[in-house]
C-alpha cells in the first residue's frame, strides 16, 4: 500500500514538473498552455482528490484511532488535503474560465499557477518526509491488511494500465515533456 501511495507521488510530482517547466516558459513571454493546465487539474481533481487523498485519510484515521500520540500529525494532515481539494478546485474553476474567454491578467494567471504547484511540493514532501517514515515505522503488517479492507481500489486513470479518454492528450503531453527534461 504505501508502495502505491509512493508511486501515486512521484506520478504527481511529475506532472508538477510539467506545470513547473511550463511556469518558467510563461515567465519568460510564452503563451500558456490552458488546456494542458486544465488536463492536469482535473486529473488532480479526480484521481488525487477523490481517490488518492481518501485512501490516504483511511490510512491516517486507523493510524490515529491506534497511534494517539500521532493524531495531531495526521489530523492536520487530514485538513490539509481538505483545503488542497478546495484550492484545487477554485483554480480549476480559474482555469475552466478563461478557456470560456474570461479576461485574467498574466500576472495573476502566473501567481495562481505558481501557488499551485508550490502548495501540491509542499504537500507531497511533508507526507513523504514526515507522515510516510511514520507509518512504516508504526504500522504492522497485520495492521496494513486490516486498512486494506476498509478500502476500494481504483485504477490511476492517466498512469495505469488503461489510460482514460480524456487523459490521453495529457499523456502524450507527458511523453513529450518527457523527451525534453
């Protein structure tokens, strides 16, 4: 399970590094990319805030039930990803308006991109550098079967086997980002 939550970071922070790539083109004069912004947001919006972040409350919940001296962690842990899923979607909805020809200046198109990606780094490193190295070091074997049956599994619409129609333009988007970093 945590090999799978590991691997769901690293599939996020590789497409946090299209957006950063891209926020340095920006930077420089070049014109954004807003569908392949869009792409990116929605998949965070449905896989890592739908499926990704709940996975990971499961986890933090049973960890705080059987770990009190741990609870703080997790429940601001918890409330993050809360505020996360709604920042997440007001720059969707940012995002979803200017592809319907609202008039955003640059500068605040470049500042809400920049504060995305920063706030989903920050993210992704405190639990991998915090809250991860404490659940493998707190939780048992027996203890991960038990979280596995409180939960549903769901295959990664853009990184796993299939990829989904309305990832496929993100995906060849990847592999050409991909050929250039």
């Amino acid at each position: 399970m945590m090999a799978q939550l590991h691997q769901d970071h690293l599939n996020l922070s590789r497409l946090l590094g299209v957006l950063k790539h891209k926020l340095a083109l920006l930077k420089g004069g070049e014109r954004p990319n807003y569908l392949l912004v869009q792409d990116v947001v929605a998949y965070i919006v449905d896989y890592a805030d739908t499926y990704h972040h709940p996975l990971e409350d499961v986890i933090y919940q049973y960890s705080a039930e059987h770990y009190p001296e741990y609870q703080e962690i997790f429940n601001e842990v918890e409330q993050e990803h809360q505020k996360i899923a709604q920042d997440t979607r007001a720059f969707q909805e940012l995002v979803q308006n200017i592809l319907l020809d609202a008039i955003v200046p640059m500068a605040q198109f470049i500042e809400r991109l920049e504060q995305f990606v920063n706030q989903q780094y920050a993210h992704l490193n405190r639990e991998e550098g915090r809250v991860f190295p404490l659940l493998e070091r707190t939780i048992s074997t027996a203890q991960w079967q038990e979280i596995e049956q409180r939960l549903q599994s769901r295959e990664d619409p853009l990184f796993g086997e299939n990829v989904a129609d309305e990832y496929k333009r993100l995906y060849r988007e990847l592999i050409s980002e991909s050929e250039i970093i």
